[in-house]
C-alpha cells in the first residue's frame, strides 16, 4: 500500500508537485492550492492510498520539489 498526504493548508502554490506528478496532483482554480487528486480530507490532511507502488516515484519527485515539505509519500 502506498499513503500520499498532503497538508493542504500550507501549500504556497508553487505548481511543482504538478509539473512532477500532474496525474496525482493539480491546482485549485478557487484558491491556487495544490490538490491531491481523488483523496481523503481529515483535519487539512488529504491522504490518498493506493495499492500500486508503481506511482511512488512520481510522488515521490513531487514531494523532493516541494519547497514547504507537505508532501509525504510512504510505502506499506
């Protein structure tokens, strides 16, 4: 299992985690945020899990991109 959280409410909008991984990630028209495609909201924490590790190296990538840390990526 793969887990990808995003802490939606520090993100900067920097667009790199889109540019990294746009099949995961894209931004919000309403407020420029990134947003974790398809996931889960839990107190500003969007998770997205998924059984194929074939996407940890994309998410991955976004995650080393991200200049504020708020992409964490782990295998299970």
């Amino acid at each position: 299992m793969v887990i990808i959280t995003l802490q939606r409410d520090k993100c900067i909008g920097c667009n790199y985690c889109v540019e990294m991984d746009p099949v995961h990630f894209q931004m919000s028209k309403k407020d420029g945020k990134s947003v974790l495609l398809h996931s889960q909201n839990s107190k500003g924490f969007f998770t997205l899990k998924s059984p194929k590790h074939t996407i940890v190296e994309r998410c991955e990538l976004a995650a080393k991109a991200c200049p504020v840390k708020i992409i964490t990526v782990k295998e299970t």
